[in-house]
C-alpha cells in the first residue's frame, strides 16, 4: 500500500451483497493487515474506519502510519475498504479517481449531471440498497472472525466514526476501546448540516480576525466584505482562472451557492482558512484565483480514493430521510442556504434505499471506553454532535482542540493521546490541556513591496 513501509499482507472474504438473500450475489470485501513488529505481541489489533463516505482505508494507510506506526509495534492493524470502496466492489464514478475540471466541481447542475449518470451506471449491476453503514459493520466484524480476533480497538475519523459507532452497537462486546476524530453521527442530517456548521465556522473565522490586530487592518469589516462579494455575484459571473494543479486556465461560471462553497472548503483546516480573508479580498478585486487554489487544496484532494456511488447509498438511506422543514429551513437562513441539500434531494431520486434497522439511530450501550475528539473550528464535524453522543455513551471522554479543524488525530500532542488511550484501553492520564494550547494559524499576510 501507497505509504506503508512495512510488511501488509491482504486478504478478502466474499459476502452476501443482500444480507437477505444469502443464496444471491456475493461481493468480495478486501482487507490488508499490517502485522504487529513484536513477537510478544498483543492480541486487539486495530481496526481503521476511513472518513467519507465513499474513503477506502486502505488508501488512507499510508497517510495514518505517523499516528499508528507507534502501536503496530504491539498490535496488528486492520484496514477494511468499506463495500463500495477502493477494492471492495468499488461504486466510483470516476475513472482512476481524477479530479473532476474546475467548471464541474463547481457548477451544481454539472454535479447533480455527472452524480445521477453515474448512479444509472451503478444501478445496472448492484443493488445499491445493500451499502448502508449497518450492513457494512457486519462485513467488518466478518473479517475479523476469519482473522481470529477477539476484542478489537477501533479508529474512526469523520464519517469512519458513525461506522465505528454502529459497530459498537451492533458488536459491544467486541471492542476493547473507540476513539472517534471527527464525530458525524446517523443523527446529524448531513447535507442540511453541511450549511449549518459551515455558517459557525466562517463566523469564528471573522471573529478570529476581528480579534487580531494585523487582520483587522488589513481586513476591516470582513464579515461586510463577504455579504457584499456574495450578493455581488448575482444570478452568476463568468470567471477564467488558472487551475490550481495543471496552470491551464479554465472559465467557468459562478453563482451564489458556487462561491459559498468555495468559502466553506478551506474552511476545513485552520492552515487554509488563515489565507482566506487574503482571498476574499482578491475576489472581491475580481481575481478568484486564490480562493479556487484554496479550495482545490481541500476538494482535489478528498476527490482521490473516493466512491461516489457508495457516498450517495449511505447519505440517501441514512440522512436524507430524516431531514424535515425545520433542518431545512436552518440550512436556509445561512449564507450556504440550501443548495447542496437540493443536489442531494434530486440525486437520491435516483438512489434505492431500504429503511434503516430499530435502533440505528439510538447510541449504543456499549460498557467499552470511547474517546471522542473534536477540532474547534471544524465546518463538518464541530463539537456539536460529539457533545451530544458523549453523553449518551456509558463510558465516554470528549476532547476538544479550540484552534484545530477537520480531524485532530495527528496533530500535536493528539497522537501521543491517542495511542495511550489505545493501549491502556482507559482515561488515565487522557485530557484536553495540550490541545486546548494549540496555537491557531497567523493570518496570512501577503509580501510587501520592498520584500518585508
């Protein structure tokens, strides 16, 4: 695997496509295994839920080593591609996973074009009710009775922890330890939550520069700044810009939702974020460039080892159902408004689904300790919907890091917390005083004339 230095040996099992019909189809579900270094080794390996949906964990492998390296040393570590991603019957729409142009991944009706074709292509030969996060735990824990694990740990991060989390439910008794980066919950109405928790983190970001000298200087009124850039762009305003990756330079049309999701997407890691009121002063000058390089940064790279098929399956069967006029209408009054819940709406059109088991929304009872972290200033997954399953489960610690984004695993002093969590299985020693003082990103200050 891409990133792994040291020995992984693969495997797979064939399972029922529908778990209903045993005697039917059966797809392959593909593993890889990183052996433990030591002998003497301990025998709760770790098993990896990669984010997404739609993330093959065994392409995140290579990127999670500086975190888990440390405690393969003791324990194996297990990484399931999800059915429906990287090698197990993968739903992708798109050829070798590349980026799609720029023109598409910012004009909606272009995506919600690419999504329902890609979804008439997947329907021919899979039964796309059949990729839900209920049925693919049960994958999960298949693999690990061929392996001959007992109790296992679990890492999950953003969409990984609601699978996570359903494996708890489902296996209670198989988990020695949970740690859940990034928490998005069955519960949390993803699309309609995407504007919601977006509007919360471009509010701190504008108080954050609100509150530094040098930003406020070179950004006065910022928040104004933004309302007028979007209300200036209208029914839409034809840009050409250079493409962040190839130097071509594309035109491409702009609308409302457009630039609002240009904003949204850097908003993911603090390091991004800082160089955003750089961009929106550049925009409102008519340049888009550096607000399009800044949210390529974030979007061209979630593109690759991505299932779109398997994303729309899970988010049309778990989420979308149980987004009413209230969820709605929170998405609504922010300034992303309610367009990609429409890209949803119309996509899931075309996506079947079946109805979600009693209980898949409830939080498990599960006796074995959760550690939850949580950044700050994440627009996908904020410490909102940690707060909330944090206190339903029995046994559970959230951390939060005020200054840090879209996953928290591997910065700072996270990996240090993590792996001794996962090794004692317990809270001792475990709290949140060295991430709480993780410094936030300067605000990016572009060079000066005489090069100061």
């Amino acid at each position: 695997m891409k990133g792994v230095e040291r020995e992984v040996r693969c495997g797979r099992i064939e399972v029922p496509e529908n778990p209903d019909a045993p005697g039917g189809r059966r797809i392959s579900v593909q593993f890889a295994v990183q052996p433990a270094i030591a002998r003497d080794k301990r025998p709760d390996p770790v098993f990896v839920f990669a984010g997404g949906p739609g993330q093959s964990a065994r392409g995140v492998a290579g990127m999670l080593q500086p975190l888990l390296a440390p405690l393969n040393a003791r324990r194996d570590l297990i990484y399931i591609d999800q059915r429906g991603t990287g090698l197990s019957n993968p739903l992708a729409c798109r050829p070798e996973n590349r980026p799609a142009p720029l023109a598409e991944a910012l004009d909606p009706e272009r995506q919600v074009a690419h999504a329902v074709a890609c979804i008439a292509r997947q329907r021919q030969d899979n039964d796309l009710a059949q990729y839900a996060t209920w049925i693919a735990v049960r994958d999960a824990d298949a693999v690990r009775a061929a392996l001959g694990y007992g109790a296992v740990n679990l890492w999950g991060a953003s969409y990984g922890t609601r699978a996570a989390l359903e494996y708890l439910r489902q296996f209670p008794d198989r988990v020695r330890s949970a740690v859940l980066d990034g928490m998005a919950p069955a519960t949390m109405l993803l699309p309609a939550s995407f504007a919601v928790d977006g509007e919360a983190a471009l509010a701190k970001l504008v108080a954050g520069c609100e509150a530094d000298a040098a930003c406020r200087i070179r950004h006065p009124e910022l928040k104004a700044a933004i309302e007028r850039l979007l209300a200036g762009i209208g029914d839409g305003t034809d840009v050409t810009v250079p493409h962040p990756l190839s130097g071509a330079r594309e035109r491409l049309r702009l609308d409302r939702g457009g630039l609002a999701n240009l904003l949204r997407a850097p908003l993911y890691a603090p390091t991004l974020a800082a160089v955003l009121p750089y961009a929106l002063a550049q925009a409102a000058q008519g340049d888009y460039a550096p607000l399009v390089a800044l949210a390529t940064a974030v979007g061209g790279s979630a593109q690759e080892n991505f299932a779109e098929g398997m994303h729309f399956a899970v988010i049309c069967a778990e989420d979308m159902p149980r987004v009413d006029d209230a969820a709605a209408a929170a998405a609504a009054g922010t300034r992303f408004g309610t367009g990609v819940l429409e890209m949803y709406r119309r996509v899931c059109r075309e996506v079947p689904v079946r109805p979600a088991p009693e209980g898949f929304y409830a939080v498990p009872a599960a006796k074995a300790p959760v550690l939850l972290l949580s950044g700050g200033l994440d627009p996908a997954t904020p410490p909102r919907h940690a707060e909330a399953i944090a206190k339903a489960l029995p046994n559970a610690r959230h951390l939060v890091a005020p200054n840090l984004g879209h996953g928290v695993s591997m910065q700072g002093c996270a990996p240090e917390l993590v792996q001794r969590f996962i090794r004692q299985a317990s809270f001792n020693g475990i709290d949140a005083a060295c991430l709480e003082r993780l410094p936030a990103p300067r605000f990016f200050a572009p060079p000066r004339a005489d090069g100061r």
